[in-house]
C-alpha cells in the first residue's frame, strides 16, 4: 500500500467522503431501508422478485439482510424493456442513457433531476482528485451519446469550473491537432487511445513538447498496471483510472485517491457486494469475485443488488488519504470470460498482463481449453512480435519459459505454451471472446 | 568474407514449409543449401541465397517471421579430420559456434561448412591465418 500521496490529496466533498465508517453504515441501512419499500411500492418487476424471494420490506432490518433480497441481472433489464424499472413518473425523467447490448436493442437507464446533481458531484469527486482544478481545461474523447462516458464526465468537468473540450470518439489526427491546439490539461480517453498516443511520442512522430498535458483519466476499457507505467513513463503524466457502469448512474461509481490505493467507492451513495459467481456467495474480504451494487439515492432508475460481471477484489482496510470507504481494484476480467481451470478461475485478462511484461511478445493470443485424461490443460498460442529473433532454439525456449513462469505467477496454473508466427491468430473485435474451450464433460 | 542467411520461424503445421519453398520459387530465387531444426512445437528453417535482400522482403511480406544472421562458410576436406582441424581453430581463439551445417559444393566434391560463431569477424580472421578456405558470396554463389 502507498503511504505517500502521489499528487495532492484534496476532497470535493469532504463531508461525504472522510464521513466515519458507523455515520457512513447508519446513513446506508436507512437509505436501503427507505430504497426497499420504495421499489416495492412501485416497481412492478421488483414486487414480483421480492414476493418470488419471499421477502418484505420489513424483513430488511440491517445491512447484512441485503443478501435476503433477490439480484437484478442484465437479463431482467432486457425483459422489462425499454422503462420496467422506471420507478418515477416517466414527465419527472431529466435524462436518458442507454447501454449497447451485444445482441440487438440497448438497455435504458434514466435519471431525474436530482439523480443528474448527484452524478455531476461523484465525476467531480474522481475528477477533483485526480487534479483536474478550476481554470484547467478537460479534453473528452469519450462518445457523446447514449453511452454515459461523454456527457457524464463532461458535467463533471463543467461542475469542478473547468473548461470542457467535447472532443467526442474517434479520428485519432483530429484529437491530436485539438489536443495540440487548444493544449488541454487533462485528456478524458479509452485505454487504447491513450496508448497509441504515449507510443506516438515514443517513435518521435509526435513532439511531447507541442503538448500541455498534465494528466489522463481513463475508462471504459479493462486495461491494466503494466500500461499505465509505460504510458506514464512515456508522456511524462499522471493518470488516474476510474470505474461506472450506465445501469449503476455512469462514470463515478468508483474512482482512485492520491495515494492510488484501490478505487475509491462513493458508499454514501451506493452498496457494494463482491459474490462468487457460482455460488453466489459472498467471497471472503480481499478475494477476487463479481461485483454487485444497489443504488441508494438514484430517484429514476433505482436497482437492488446489480450483477456487473465485472471481476475485482474489495480492500476494507484504512486508506490514509481520509476517505472512509472501500476500495475497489481495478476490474480483472468479466464473468463472461471467466474459466474454471482445475477449480481456478481464470481471466483471460489475467495472461494478457503477463504477456505485457514479455517484450518479445505480441498483445494477441488465443487460450485452448481441452481435457485430455480427465484433467484440465490449458495452451495459449501467442504471436511473436514482427522484429523478434527467432534464430536461436535456446533463446526461443527462453521467451517461452517466461511467459509461462508470467502466466503461472499470476494465475497459479502451469500452461502449455505455443509460439506462433506473427499475424497467424484470429483477430479479435470488441467482446469476442479468445478462448476456445474444447472440454468434453464425461463422467 | 561473411554470408548473410536467413532465419525463418516455422509453426510444426503441414503446409508451412511448403509455402516458404513457394515464395522463393515464386521470386526466382534458388536455395544454395537449407537446415531445419525443429522443437515439437516450432522450428527454424535456415537457407542461404544469392539474393537474400528479396528473399528477406518477399517473406516477410507473404508474413513470415524472418531474420537475418551474419555466418561463416568454410570448405574442408572431404576426409577424416577436416572438420575437427577447424573445431580446434575456433576453440584456440575463443570463439563459440552457436550451430553448424554441412553441405556439399555445386563445383566440387569438397564439403562446405555452414557456421555460426558467437564472434562472426575473430573466427573468419582466426580460420583465415590457419589457412582455411573462408568462403566469400561470389565463390559461393558464383
Ligand atoms: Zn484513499
């Protein structure tokens, strides 16, 4: 843990965020309390689940009976589309935003006057201490949209007083030129394109100095600690990483101290579980499991218990930035993606940081699962970069050995480990996944 | 007095070595002498060629994984002892041979010797004082 902040440690809300951990637990129970009869009350599909689960308000009597109430999945959201959960007068609605689902029609999420106030302080609060400060001016190169990246940073930039630059998404030249032009301080961008602008700078087709960065904050990608060393090391800069979701509010459910220690998690305004995924479970404080989240003050929208998918860990102890609430780490992978090899679970993002500190090593592998002899074994293809040398049995069995020794460091399991040609795998788009799992179940 | 050769990383899969063989025929180019050596998972195709800049290009372009290594050819005796003369040569000026491969000469029924040496330049000076034949491109390829 980091005993020194890394930049100045600053509160955009001191109130909420340094508040004593009983005040904090004492203000969630009530909230839940009041949240429960509400949705009850008036969310047909939430009166349905509980009477299902057998439970009543009354039965929520403290912060543990939380696990007495049903969870709300992706799925429920789709059944009940476009506004089931709605749980306001649909004239009170202030905004709408929408997640893209992978199949056919988005999801919709909503927000009410109050909700919008509400989100503005929780990116303020990241942003702020991050070192975003009134008179700076904020590029953001997220899509402005349905997507709740674009507009909800862009009120939480507006909020702290500083200068908002609407990039939007996409032509990497035509953000560069605005970056250059009108010298922001702060860059607001996915992972990948914070990447490629550090390796820009790196190869010397951009002049570091034609830029007034000051810091990035990222988002909305997985992405992990290996690139932000190199993109710091590379640009000169700070950046600070950040976590939200559309059906929880957005960007600023969760966002990193000065002293980097795990995310920071607005508990004043929302609940958060971390379950096994199998069992449902509760995992024990520190263990890697899906994240789940209630939404305590949301008017529009409200949601018990949301299953994420994300995959993180919860770190309970005392940060000494002052803030009193839990921390999260950064997101290792989704359930989706997960496997279950000889009883690990394991993240295909997981040997993707691996293969990030072996330089002979390409970004692009695919992960076979097969089990021959009633025993899980698992090879991972990854291509050699382009310029690797390759004339030396010995120096290749050397790359191998590493990314194996890397794999097996972080997710416990020995893999077999192919090296391929480069350009030979499949490319992979967006959510498609790079595991072929070729396991037949037999008894 | 150095041959450039091409190293080519090669997936143990039927039909990649064949393709290799076909982008050089393709360009023309004819294979002095190749060596494979392979791993049960992957292996390196070595080959020597006249025009080893095309060669290099073309392969890369067609997406394999190519790269070039300085070695050293010699011609020995084809007789006992002549390839241990020359073991004791690099083993007297400290050099070490990474790999070698032999092959016999087009011209003539001598054998050349493919090596390569840790220190390229200190074995081609140390084989030449002693007198042995290091082969230059043009008597390689003629
Ligand atoms: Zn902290």
């Amino acid at each position: 843990m980091n005993k020194k902040p890394l930049i100045e440690n600053v509160f955009w809300q001191r109130e909420e965020e340094c508040m004593p951990k009983d005040q904090l637990r004492a203000l969630q129970l009530q909230k839940l309390r009041a949240l429960v009869a509400r949705v009850y009350a008036s969310v047909p599909a939430y009166t349905r689940a509980f009477d299902v689960a057998g439970v009543k308000p009354e039965n929520i009597k403290s912060l543990d009976d939380i696990r007495k109430l049903p969870f709300t999945t992706k799925s429920d959201l789709r059944e009940n589309y476009p506004l089931g959960y709605l749980a306001i007068p649909r004239r009170e609605v202030v905004r709408f935003h929408g997640s893209s689902g992978s199949t056919g029609k988005p999801t919709f999420v909503a927000y009410s006057k109050s909700d919008m106030d509400n989100w503005a302080n929780l990116c303020a609060r990241f942003l702020y201490s991050g070192g975003l400060r009134p008179g700076m001016t904020a590029q953001v190169s997220f899509g402005y949209g349905l997507f709740t990246g674009g507009f909800g940073l862009h009120q939480g930039i507006e909020r702290i007083g500083a200068a908002v630059l609407p990039a939007s998404s996409g032509n990497t030249a035509r953000q560069l030129m605005l970056l250059q032009d009108l010298r922001a301080d702060y860059l607001i961008c996915t992972p990948s394109y914070a990447l490629h602008l550090a390796d820009g700078i790196q190869s010397g087709i951009i002049d570091r100095s034609s830029l007034n960065l000051k810091g990035m904050f990222l988002g909305s990608e997985p992405w992990t600690e290996n690139m932000r060393t190199r993109m710091e090391e590379g640009l000169g800069i700070y950046i600070e990483n950040n976590y939200g979701l559309s059906e929880i509010m957005g960007p600023g459910v969760s966002g990193e101290c000065a002293f980097r220690n795990g995310m920071h998690i607005a508990e004043d305004h929302f609940i958060v579980e971390c379950i096994n995924p199998e069992t449902l479970e509760p995992v024990a404080e520190g263990e890697t499991g899906e994240l789940v989240f209630t939404t305590l003050n949301k008017e529009a929208f409200p949601l018990i218990r949301y299953r994420t998918r994300d995959i993180s860990r919860l770190k309970y102890s005392h940060c000494p930035c002052g803030r009193t609430s839990v921390r999260m780490s950064r997101i290792t992978g989704r359930t989706d993606d997960m496997l279950i090899i000889r009883g690990v679970n394991v993240y295909p993002s997981q040997i993707e940081s691996a293969l990030l500190a072996i330089p002979e090593a390409s970004p692009h592998y695919m992960i076979e699962v097969s089990r021959p002899k009633h025993m899980d074994e698992v090879t991972v293809h990854i291509e050699l970069k382009p310029n690797s040398m390759v004339d030396s049995i010995s120096e290749l069995n050397v790359i191998r050995d590493r990314i194996c020794a890397g794999i097996a460091n972080i997710t416990g399991l020995r893999m077999k480990i192919h090296l391929e040609p480069p350009n030979t795998l499949e490319r992979f788009e967006g959510k498609s996944r790079r595991v072929k799992d070729v396991r037949t179940l037999k008894d | 007095m150095k041959i450039q050769q091409l190293a080519i990383f090669l997936q143990n899969k039927p039909g990649h070595l064949s393709g290799i063989c076909k982008t050089l025929a393709d360009n023309d180019i004819n294979i002095v002498t190749l060596s494979l050596a392979d791993t049960q998972q992957f292996g390196i195709l070595r080959v020597i060629v006249k025009e080893w800049e095309l060669a290099a290009q073309k392969l890369e372009e067609a997406g394999y994984l190519v790269q070039l290594r300085e070695v050293v050819a010699v011609e020995v005796d084809d007789e006992p002892g002549g390839m241990h003369k020359i073991v004791e040569i690099i083993g007297a000026a400290n050099v070490n041979i990474e790999y070698v491969y032999a092959f016999t000469f087009h011209k003539s029924s001598r054998a050349v010797l493919v090596f390569r040496f840790d220190d390229p330049d200190k074995a081609a000076d140390a084989l030449r004082e002693a007198n042995i034949n290091v082969l230059a491109e043009i008597e390689l390829f003629g």
